[in-house]
C-alpha cells in the first residue's frame, strides 16, 4: 500500500532559508520519480523563462508563502542529475516525472551558481502540482491494444496524431483538419465482423450454447449425447434462438459436432435428431446451401433415406402408435420410444414446417431437406438412392385404388395393420419434385460441374420396366380420389400438390419419347386425365361466375378468396392435363384409339363405382367431352390471354388427334360448336394460327431472355407474358423447362404442321 513518506531534512534551502536537518528525517529517503510526460499547465500561463522578472517574482513569493504557511521541506542535495519527489503534498500526484525539458522551471537559472547541484523538481509549487497532467489508463489501453480482437486479422496500429483544427492555406483559405479518431469501441468503422462477433451478441451466446457441445464429444456417454442433442433442435424451433444461431455461424458447427457424435451411423434417436435438424436449417435456403457447400450434407442424407422403408421409419412407426412388442421387433426399445415420441411431437407442433394433420416420419424430413435445397447442388450419383425409396412409396398404391373400388376406403386410419401400406403423400411430392429436376437437367456431376440432362431419360430406362410409370398413374389416381373425398379432408392439399407434381413428372418423361409414352398409356390413365380437364372446367366455371348483388351481400369474403384460389389451381391442372394429352397424341398413335374408345360421362364426378371405369348412363366418347370444354371456352369471344391460350392449345391439340385418323374427325366435327363442318374448321384454324403466332413470339422474347442470362441459374418474365403454364405441354411454368423447349425448336414446328394440316381439310370440305 502507498503510504505517505517523511521528507529529507538533509537537503539544504535554495535561498538558505532551510537551515535545520532533522537527523530521523535524514534516514528516509524521498523515492525517486520517473520521468515526466506531460507539461504542466502553469508553463503555458506564466513566463517562466530562465532569468526573467516573472520567473524571479514566482520564485521569490513561493519561498515566501512556503516559509509562512508551511514548514520547512528541506531538499536533499542531489547527486548528479536525480530528480526525487515525494508522495506528499497537495497534489498527491503519483510520482509523476518531469522531463528534463523542464528543469528551471520553478525559477532556476542554469547559469546561477548558487542553485546548481540542488533538485529543482523541489521548487514546483502546489500550483503546478494541481494542473499537472498524466496518461490516463483509457489512454495507455488505447496506446496498447488492450480492447482489440484477437481474432483480428489486421494488426493494430495507434491513431495518428491529432491535427490541428484548422491551417489557412494562400490568402483566406481555410483547410480543414482531418477528422479526429475516436477511442476504441467509440463508433468507430469496423474493422472486421469477427471483431463483431467477439464482443458482441455472437460471442455471449456461443459462451451460453457452448455447454451443448460439451455433452456431444464423442466420449459422453450415449444418454449424455441424445440428451444435448435433442435440446439443441428444441431450442431451434424458437424464432429468437434460430436467429442468434443463424448470425453466429452455429448452425455449421452443431452439424460437424453431431456427426461426430454419432448422427447418422445408425442410432435411432441421433438418425432421427440429425434429420430433424436438417428439415429445420432447410427453412432458409441460404444456410442450407452454405450448410452443404462446407459439410457432408448431401451424401449423409442420401444414406439415411436409401435405408429408409416403412417398417423401419422411427417416427413413422411412432405416428402408427405401435405397441412395444411390435416397436421391439422393429428395434426401438422402450426408452427411445419416449425419446422418438418427444421428437413426433416436436416436429408436430413447434417446428411450423407442416400441417398438424401430416403423419410425420424420418422419411419426410430427410425428403423435405433434400427438396429444398437448389437443383444445382444435387449430384446425380444419388439418384439410384431416390429412385428406390421412391418406388418403395409408390408399391402399395395399385391395391388401394382395388379396395376403394370394393367399397372400403382409400386410406385407413394410421394403425399397426395400416403402417406397412399408408401413403406419405408429403414424402411422395418431395421425391417427385426432385425428379422433376433430375429430369430437367438441373443436376450436376460430381465429376463435372455441367449438367446432364442429355443422359437423364436414359438413366430411368430400367425403373420404366419395373413399373415406375404404372406407380405414378396410381399415384394420379389416389390423390385425385383423396382431393375429391370429403372424409379425407385433412389430407386433401398434400394430396392435391402431389398430383401436380405427377403430372409435372410425366409431361417430362413422355417428352418426344416413344417407349414413356407407350409406358404410360392405359385405359384408366385416359379416362382419369379427360375427367380431370372436365372437372377442373367445372371449377373454372364455379369460381368465376358473377355474382348478384344481394349474392355479395350473403357470402363471406373468405369463401369469395376461396372460390377463386380453387379456380386458379383448377386452371393449373387443367394446363398440365392437356399437355401430358398433347404429349401423347404427338408421338402415340395409340393415344388416338385410346381417347376415341374411352367413354365417360361429361357430368361424371369420379364416384367410387366410376374410379377406373365410368358407369354413368350418359356416357359418351373422351373426346367428345373433350370437345365440350373446348365450346365453353369459345363461347366468349373475349381478348383474355388464359381463354385464348386454352383455346389454342385444345385446337392444336384436336389437329394432333385427327390427323391421319378419320374415326376421330367425325366425332370432334360432330360435337364441336358451328353449322356446317366449314365453319368449325376455320374456327378451328383461326385458333390454331393464333396460338402458333403467340408461340412463335413468346419463343422468340424468352430466347432472347435466356441467351442475355446464358450465366445465371434463372431469369424473369415481364408481366404481361401470362401464366407460362397456360402453354400446358409446350410450356409450362419452370425456366428450365422452357429452355428444354427452346433448344429443340419442336413445339412451333408441330403447332405449323397442325395449322397446314387444318387448312388441307378446309380446302377438302369446300
């Protein structure tokens, strides 16, 4: 501890007036000060100039005022140049030195012989002492770096010295000073978002989450590693953790610490954990993309669902609620059973990624993680593993659509009986979605970073002999049945997505190929994809119809927005139907014969007697219904850009199938709206003409689009384009499939053969 010392009282007075020595004071010695930093602020007041009159006047009335008010501080002769001060007085000032700039400051001359030898720091007055200045601890941080980052990739440097406030440069020119620096963390620029992350809310929440981490080393035991875990993704499902986690990079970390804790190798409850956390970073497409550009995302969740079946889905068989005998023989034992229940509910209702009526499984959120990530990061050395879990989904399908037929429901309540054949429509749109990709072209090789779409069709040669068309047309046809089944409301919008993603799948696969096309054709696929044209018809015609006045007034708004957004969907899948049918009829003459014999009812609402075959008494041939559709839309001769692209499309289509097919020319003339076979034909035509016109010229401006964006993975369509889907098989609303329209020039050379074909049989019938 400082303490105050007892001067020395063997020094002698400058001006002889300290005469007595005290011979106990002469035994302790003043300490010796370093030397000074700062001048004073009494060297700037006073001239204090070496033999001037004001120094000799300070001089003389400081030993005055010293002799009356205080007593005599005798100063110890110093030997050489050494400075001593006390730590007393009225400054208390800390040993503070004094440079030796500013010897003589109390009055001294250098030149008076009798000061020389004496300690001059002796005759610096109380006054000096209160204004004397030194380094503040602020300042010696600032000087030293204290406060910066370590993980500063830039080394510190001091700030420059201070300039003046302002020099006049020429005749009145005031240049300005630069700007001071301030002090460190004083709104100061940034250096670094680390240096962020290391004082801020990153860093404090790192050091929260940090005990995490520690229950996942791979030498915790496994109750210690499932218990972190499952709080790490139960705390992801709140909105301000995910945030923090997101801006402190922890979301790439905790998937490198659960890996290396054992997610992924086996374990049910980590499997589980490890898929979960997965669905959960797929929310933001950005993390997910960084997640899988800097770990072994892709490839470990593609293991996970390659091994991924019904009886062996964790969560799946938890949904099923399965006794523990039969959990026990699937290998979850009672305790992972509280663990995967704790999870089902988890994912049900914290997470927000699905519905409340879902049945949740590994499989879902392995598939969902996998469909939101961006096509281009998908390598196509996994498609072997999506095909397989894929066809697995689609093998009970064929019998339930026998069942419904018999009278028994199309799905049954989740039990251990129904766990082995229940659908996972979610499950089944994301496999879909990802292989209308592949389909696409928009994978890439791990080998090469273009793409191969050349090879992807001759890639699913072997699955279209092994019945992966037939799945998908059961697949059409149970959504379609559960879509339309008030008792299976719950399931109605999954199943509804999935069978616009079927179709999607199909309109890729019967592109100008033969063997798809033969594949899928069948009597029940044209009867379902006819009755869906009609009934999506119907739909258009409900939700757009005008309403009175008083009819305003007694409808709710909600089922206003509601009617129109099933319009909307109803337009969509009836584009889609019509071009899976142009696809057909293009490369399939066994199309034409199929659509001519097929009879149904243009009323027929696809009851459970009329799934596979209609049974209606007022039934008539496919195309005649067919025909029907194509005259509500003729009845008004309006400028809407959706009814005049229908229109066209259905005439290009009606060329498609009665050329080189008389049976076919005599029913379409026959139902299709007019007076004389003339008058249809050249409506016919004119439709056909303006379709190919738009066709021609949407090609035209979105080639120039693509050939300006040749470098970016997608481009943007102006407004007034339209829905790209109202071009159903020629177009539809992915870029992708848009350019793999535009780079066979095909469409506008069909839509010209259909328009000259039209105009033969004009000139005919003439």
């Amino acid at each position: 501890m400082l303490r105050r010392t007892a001067t020395e009282s063997s020094t002698s007075s400058p001006s002889g007036s300290f005469s007595s020595v005290d011979n106990h004071n002469q035994s302790h010695s003043a300490p010796r000060t370093p030397t000074k930093l700062a001048k004073t602020r009494s060297d700037s007041i006073i001239d204090l100039t070496l033999g001037s009159p004001s120094s000799r006047q300070l001089s003389q009335k400081s030993q005055s005022l010293e002799d009356i008010s205080s007593p005599p501080h005798p100063v110890r002769p110093s030997l050489g140049a050494t400075n001593m001060r006390t730590y007393a007085g009225k400054s208390r000032s800390f040993l503070v030195a004094l440079p030796a700039a500013q010897l003589g400051v109390g009055g001294l001359s250098r030149s008076n012989s009798d000061n020389a030898g004496l300690d001059e720091s002796a005759l610096i007055g109380s006054q000096e002492d209160e204004f004397e200045l030194e380094e503040s601890y602020t300042d010696r941080r600032i000087r030293w770096g204290v406060d910066n980052s370590e993980d500063d990739p830039r080394p510190w440097s001091p700030p420059p010295e201070a300039a003046s406030p302002g020099k006049r440069k020429g005749k009145g020119k005031l240049v300005e000073a630069p700007p001071v620096p301030l002090p460190n963390g004083m709104m100061n620029d940034l250096k670094s978002i680390t240096e962020l992350r290391s004082k801020g809310e990153s860093r404090r929440f790192l050091d929260d989450v940090g005990y995490l981490f520690e229950g996942l080393e791979a030498s915790s035991p496994l109750s210690v590693r499932r218990a972190s875990a499952l709080e790490i993704v139960t705390k992801l499902c709140e909105p301000d953790f995910a945030r923090k986690a997101k801006a402190a990079d922890f979301l790439e970390r905790t998937w490198q610490v659960l890996r290396e804790a054992g997610a992924g190798n086996g374990d049910k409850v980590m499997d589980t954990i490890l898929a979960f956390y997965a669905a959960l970073v797929s929310r933001d497409t950005r993390d997910l993309t960084d997640l899988v550009g800097r770990s072994d995302f892709l490839s470990a969740l593609y293991n996970m669902l390659d091994g991924l079946e019904r009886a062996n889905d964790p969560l799946w068989l938890i949904s099923c609620a399965l006794s523990d005998a039969e959990l026990r023989r699937a290998g979850i034992q009672r305790a992972d059973k509280a663990l995967l229940a704790g999870l089902e509910k988890l994912v049900k209702k914290k997470s927000g990624l699905f519905d409340p009526d879902e049945t949740i499984s590994n499989r879902l959120l392995v598939s969902t993680a996998l469909a939101a990530l961006p096509s281009s990061c998908q390598d196509i050395v996994h498609i072997s593993s999506l095909l397989r879990i894929f066809q697995h989904e689609l093998a009970p399908l064929p019998s339930r659509i026998s069942v419904y037929g018999s009278g028994l429901p199309i799905l049954s309540p989740l039990s251990a009986s129904s766990s082995l054949d229940a659908p996972s429509f979610g499950h089944a749109d994301n496999c879909l979605r990802l292989l209308d990709s592949y389909l696409l072209g928009r994978w890439t090789s791990s080998g090469s970073s273009q793409s191969q779409g050349s090879s992807a069709d001759t890639r699913l040669d072997s699955d279209r002999e092994e019945g992966l068309a037939a799945g998908i047309v059961s697949l059409c046809s149970v959504c379609d049945v559960v879509a339309r089944d008030p008792e299976h409301e719950e399931h109605s919008i999954a199943a509804s997505n999935c069978m616009e993603s079927a179709l999607r799948v199909l309109i890729s696969l019967t592109h100008d190929d033969v063997q798809w096309c033969q594949a899928v054709l069948d009597g029940q696929l044209a009867l379902w994809i006819v009755r869906l044209v009609v009934q999506s018809q119907r739909h258009q015609s409900l939700g757009n119809r005008p309403l009175k006045r008083e009819q305003e007034a007694e409808s709710d708004l909600d089922d206003l927005v509601a009617d129109g957004e099933r319009a909307a969907t109803s337009l969509d899948r009836q584009c889609l139907a019509l071009g899976l049918l142009t696809n057909l009829a293009q490369v399939s003459y066994a199309a034409k014969d199929i659509l001519r014999t097929t009879r149904l009812s243009f009323q027929c609402a696809g009851k459970r007697a009329c799934t596979t075959v209609c049974h209606c008494t007022s039934r008539v041939s496919a195309l005649s219904c067919l025909a029907l559709v194509y005259s509500q839309h003729t009845k008004s001769e309006t400028e809407d850009g959706v009814e005049s692209i229908i229109r066209g499309h259905m005439a290009v289509l009606f060329g498609l199938l009665m050329r080189d097919c008389p049976d076919n020319q005599r029913i379409l003339l026959d139902t299709l709206p007019g007076t004389s076979d003339k008058q249809k034909l050249e409506r016919l035509t004119e439709h056909a003409r303006d379709f190919t016109s738009f066709y021609v010229d949407f090609t035209r401006r979105i080639s120039q689009v693509v050939h300006s964006h040749s470098q970016s993975q997608s481009f943007d369509l102006d407004d007034d384009d339209g829905p790209i889907e109202d071009l159903g098989g020629f177009a539809v609303s992915e870029d992708d499939r848009v350019g793999k329209m535009l780079s066979d020039s095909h469409g506008e050379a069909v839509a010209n053969d259909v328009v000259s074909f039209l105009e033969s049989l004009i000139r005919s019938s003439s």
